[in-house]
C-alpha cells in the first residue's frame, strides 16, 4: 500500500512538472512570459536600442524569439549592428500611469546601454481611462523620459514611432476602449504628440500608425502585431535606419 502510494505521487509530480513545462513553453513561445534574450554585443557593433511597451517586447508574436520585431531587425541590419529589445509589455510613459516604464527592470539597462541608435516606440498603454491625464501632461512626460536616454549621450540617433492603430471588433467604432483598454480617440492625440516632439526637437519620425492603419488581419487582438505586423515593422525600422 505504501509502494502504490509512492507511485501515485511520483505520477502526480510528473504530471504537474510536464504541465509547468507546456504552459512555459507556449507563454515563451507566444511572448507572453515576459523574459527577455540577451543578444551579446562584440565590440565595434552599432547599438540599437528599442524601447517600448508589449509592441516592441513582441506580446502575442508566434515563435517568438525569431519573430519578435528587434529580433528580425537584427537579422536585417546583420553583424555590423547589436539591436536590443528592451520592450516591456503593459508598460506606460507617463510615471503617474499603472506600470511606468522607468519603474521596470529594463529601464536602467536600457540607459546604460549607451545606444548609437535609440528606436523609442510608447505611449498606447498611456491610452488607458485610468492612465490618461491630458495632452500636456503626456508630453511633459514623455520628453522628460527620453531626456534620460540623451542627457548623458548626446551622440545618440533617435527615432520616435508613432503607436499603431487600434481597431475595434466593430468596424463603426473609433473611440473609447477597445482590447486592454487601449482607447483609439486617445491613440490619436498621442500619435499627434509625438510628431510634434519630433519636428520641435529634429528627432527622426517612424510612422507605424500609417504602416498598420489598412491591415487589420496583424492585429488578431485588436492592439498586438502578430508575426507578419512585426515583420512589416522591423522592415519599416530598417528602411528609415
């Protein structure tokens, strides 16, 4: 009775460590276990940074560790290049908002990088009804947060990316929360911002607003880029690098 006892908890510790390994692996697998890579840097290599929120991390991004956009754009830029991905997924510019970005574990790694090339893409989580303040509140907050990558290297090459769309699962709907309570009508203002942060300092613009706006079928959540949405920006990023 004892030996039976022993084999069924040895079955059952088997069982519970395989289902730990299955929902790692497809969190991992699918950008939603929240780890990052380390992609080792060789001296003489250009740095790129890509700072941002779940977009830039690669949330919902099927095979993940190839398709996250910093990773495709390393494989487009080649060895001349080292590209981070310091994207953390629900991450907001503002430090008054739900999870700031300078109070995650990638913040300060992502300064001390001391990037050649910063590639600066927040702001939808900012959208949020209980994250969002008013435009000028954001944008205070968001040229004091990119100050922080420039204060200290003013070598740095900066591009500033407009948020993608946000859609909606009704097509005739164009403002208020859409998925995780992503507001469109906000996105809107935002994106308006960070053109006018990028023309009032001479920073370079990326628009992925205008790349994703006409291909809803990326965006199987509404608000996350599936691999191909990734590709496309890694593609867009390369061109304007």
């Amino acid at each position: 009775m004892k030996k039976k006892g022993i084999k069924i908890l040895v079955i059952i510790f088997t069982i519970i460590i395989i289902l730990g390994v299955c929902i790692f692996s497809y969190l991992f697998l699918n950008g939603l276990s929240g780890l990052h890579l380390k992609n080792d840097f060789t001296d003489g290599q250009i740095k790129v940074a890509c700072v941002g929120d779940s977009i830039t991390y690669g949330h919902g991004v099927s095979n993940w560790s190839k398709n996250n956009y910093p990773v495709v754009l390393q494989n487009l830029l080649g060895d001349k290049y080292n590209v981070q991905n310091f994207g953390v997924s629900g991450a907001t510019t503002q430090k008054t908002g739900d999870q700031p970005y300078v109070d995650t574990k990638s913040y300060n790694p992502s300064v001390e990088y001391n990037a050649d090339i910063l590639i600066f893409m927040l702001g939808s989580n900012d959208s949020k009804p209980y994250n969002w303040k008013d435009r000028e509140s954001f944008k205070n907050e968001y040229v004091d947060l990119l100050n922080t990558y420039i204060s200290d290297n003013d070598s740095v090459k900066v591009y500033l990316c407009t948020v993608s769309k946000v859609f909606y699962n009704d097509e005739s709907q164009t403002s208020g929360p859409s998925t995780f309570d992503i507001q469109g009508d906000i996105v809107d203002i935002i994106n308006d911002v960070i053109k006018e942060i990028a023309t009032e300092y001479g920073y370079n613009l990326i628009d992925i607003y205008s790349l994703t706006k006409e291909h809803p079928e990326w965006f199987k959540d509404n608000i996350h880029p599936d691999a191909n949405g990734a590709k496309a920006i890694a593609e867009e990023m390369y061109k304007n690098i």
